[in-house]
C-alpha cells in the first residue's frame, strides 16, 4: 500500500454532513441532488407503506435491503466529492464510538491500519486509501444518523509533489492543516485533535 501508514498528513478537510450542507451556497449540483433524491424516493416510500412500529423497527440490514444496487453506488459515492491534482492517499477518520460501520468504506478498498487519534470526547480509527490524480468520491456517514461525522485527510503519494484540492461538492470546504489542536466539526471548534499520528 505504499507505505500509507508512515504518510504525514498534510492537508485535511472536515465537518459533519448537516454542517457542511449549511456552509453552502443554495444552488445545488447534480450530484448532490443524487443522494438527497434517492433519500427522498425511500423514505416517501417507507412512509406510504409501513406503520410507525414498521419504520422503528428497520435496524442496518433491513435499511440495506431498501436500496437498489444503483442507489447504493450515489449513497457510496456521491455524499462528499472533490478532485486531486496528483495521486493521493485519504485518510479517513471514524470515530470508534460509532458503532455500525458506514456500509461502503471497506467495499471500496479502504484498508484499517493501526493509527489513532482522540478528541476529548472520541477516539477516531483512521483507513486509508489510495486514488490516482482526479476525483476522489466518498458515501454518507451511515444510516443510523451517528452525530460525529468522519473527516478525512489527504496527502500526495510523493511528497515532493504540490497537492491541490478542488471542485468540492458540497462546495466552500474548510481546509486546513491536520495537527494536534486542528478541530474537527465547524461549531464546535474548541473540540481539538491530540495524539495525531
């Protein structure tokens, strides 16, 4: 995996779902339209055919069932987009107290390693993959509507290289430097890093 876990992070980005939706403008892209169109289509469809002791009872796999295989590629892929101007290594960071595992992060090649890094209230696990130069496309933070989305952290594959990040969808994302004291989610930014690989 070339070294990943030995690789400093160098450029980070971060911020819950619902926080990121709010730090944008209000004219949406396509692909943004995808995946609150496939929510919508399920959920009016939940609603139209199963009572309230119906709904509280879909758990993870009950929820997986509910999608086709093309809307879980937009739940896998559109949720969190940009692009790279040189190959890449992503880190994720999901917080351990999460306890249902986004459904796509092991699917589409991200390996666990043994890094870590807390918060006061959270330790986070951090996965790692590699992309080549252009698009990097990331799912939502699962089904279960766990509060602490993942952040992610993205670092050229040869450090020589000049990193640029761009064409974000949602647009307007925070970048900064991932180091001890870096916080993690837009309102609540006394929350700080430590222990960073």
């Amino acid at each position: 995996m070339n070294n990943m876990n030995t690789t400093f992070f160098r450029i980070f980005f971060v911020g819950a779902f619902a926080l990121l939706m709010a730090g944008c403008s209000q004219k949406q892209t396509e692909s943004e339209k995808l995946v609150q169109q496939v929510m919508d289509e399920v959920i009016t469809r939940l609603y139209a055919t199963m009572n309230e002791e119906e709904l509280e009872a879909i758990d993870q796999q009950n929820a997986m069932s509910l999608f086709s295989e093309e809307d879980l590629k937009v739940l896998s892929t559109r949720h969190w987009v940009f692009d790279v101007n040189v190959p890449v290594v992503v880190s994720l960071m999901r917080s351990k107290s999460q306890k249902i595992m986004p459904f796509w992060i092991e699917s589409s090649g991200f390996v666990k390693t043994g890094l870590e890094m807390r918060n006061d209230y959270h330790t986070y696990e951090v996965w790692q993959k590699e992309f080549g130069r252009g698009t990097v496309e990331l799912g939502i933070n699962g089904f279960e509507n766990f509060a602490y989305h993942y952040f992610v952290a993205v670092a050229p594959q040869k450090e020589t290289k000049n990193l640029q990040l761009s064409n974000f969808i949602p647009e307007n994302q925070y970048v900064g430097v991932l180091d001890g004291g870096a916080f993690t989610y837009h309102d609540w930014t006394e929350l700080v890093l430590q222990d960073v690989p």
